[in-house]
C-alpha cells in the first residue's frame, strides 16, 4: 500500500511561495497517479493537480494552474506541489494522495484516489 506523507506547509504571506512534499512510500506500478487536493473549513475537498508517475504528464484545475505547479521525483519516491503568489484564499489544509487507476491521469474525483496523507497545513496571511 501506498502511503502518502505531506510535509512544507505552513504561514506565508499573501504573494508568498510554498513548496509541499508528499513522501509515496510503498508506491508500485499499480499507483500510477498522483494528486493534490485541499480542504478548507466548511468546504469540500478541492481538487488542485494530478501528474503521472510514468510519463510525468499533469492536469491542473483551472483555479491553480497559473500558479501551482506539480512535479515528482520517480527515483525518491517523492511528488511535489510548488505554490507560488499565495492568496488567503489558498488557506487549507493541503493533502497528497494516490490513486490505483493507471489511465487517464486527469484524476480530479477523490473519489478516484484509495491512499490519503494526513495533510499539511497552509495558512496564508493578507
């Protein structure tokens, strides 16, 4: 099993720039998408951006994809999240997950996706 680990969250300032990290232990050829989502208090979990672990291609939500960028790293085992000009709209809690469905990598259900992180936390300041 898959077992996400986010890490790099924290308190920035509006315009400000964060890099989270989701550590994929236990990953196989069977978890071949990767996705970020967050989840702000009283709202549903939005999905942000998804890559593949195979051919690294990514899909982004259009309320992101100007701004964050999605990236991994297949011999560490590691996928990344690069935010930058951070809003206080941005302010979540941010999880890494993984889903076992290898086609179609634009993966915006998370419904889609079996293992979950903890979340990190990003709180960001106007």
């Amino acid at each position: 099993q898959v077992r996400p680990v986010e890490s790099g969250g924290g308190l920035v300032q509006a315009g400000g720039s964060l890099r989270l990290s989701c550590a994929a232990s236990g990953r196989t050829f069977s978890t071949n998408i990767m996705g970020w989502f967050r989840q702000a208090p009283g709202k549903e979990r939005e999905f942000l951006a998804a890559i593949s672990w195979s051919i690294g291609s990514t899909y982004y939500a259009d309320s992101v994809k100007d701004r964050f960028t999605i990236s991994r790293d297949n011999a560490k085992n590691m996928v990344y999240l690069q935010m930058n000009s951070l809003e206080a709209e941005d302010t979540a809690l941010y999880y890494c997950a993984a889903s076992q469905i290898t086609t179609n990598y634009a993966r915006t259900n998370p419904a889609d996706y079996s293992f979950w992180g903890q979340g990190t936390q990003v709180t960001v300041s106007s």
